[in-house]
C-alpha cells in the first residue's frame, strides 16, 4: 500500500466514522420524550433516565420504553413461560458459541 493509498483508506474510514456519528446523533434527536407504553415523562439531558430507559429502534422508528414498563415486559414473557411451560427457552437465551 502507497501513501496515496493509505491516504483514501483513511479518508474513507475517516468519513464514514463521521457519517455513523452524525446518524446516532440523528436518533438521538428522534428520541420520543416519553415512554412508548406508559407516557412517562423522558428527560434526555438526565444521565440516569439515559441509562435505565430502554431504546429501540426498529426501520427508523424509535420507541423508548421507562424501566418499569421493561420490568412489565419481561414478568409477561416469564409468566407466559412459566404457564406454558414451555422449556428451553431460557438456555436458548444464552449465546452459542
Ligand atoms: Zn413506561
């Protein structure tokens, strides 16, 4: 590899990096400001909410869920498991490899 080459490599790495940065900063800008489930107030400047809430986001749509409303979430799933008994599923969860 030249120098010329290096050079477009790095410009390269080097624009998409800023172009990955600038589309975070993008949804982060789309955050809702409130939880999806319970209306909650969100306040994105509170490092704690930041933290403990719940982003995802799925083809550009951005939800936001508070930690009680995740906490509710995953005792339905469990239960669902549970009365259902259905079995294996928890060691599915672990990763395989
Ligand atoms: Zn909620």
């Amino acid at each position: 590899m030249n120098r010329q080459q290096r050079r477009l490599l790095q410009k390269k790495i080097g624009a998409n990096a800023n172009k990955n940065m600038q589309e975070q900063l993008n949804l982060f800008h789309k955050l809702p400001e409130a939880c999806s489930s319970c209306q909650e107030p969100f306040d994105k400047t509170n490092k704690e909410m930041v933290k403990s809430w719940n982003v995802m986001v799925k083809q550009e749509v951005v939800r936001l869920f508070c930690p009680e409303c995740v906490r509710k979430a995953n005792e339905v799933v469990d239960d669902f498991i549970e009365k259902n008994n259905i079995k294996g599923v928890k060691d599915d969860r672990k990763p395989t490899d």
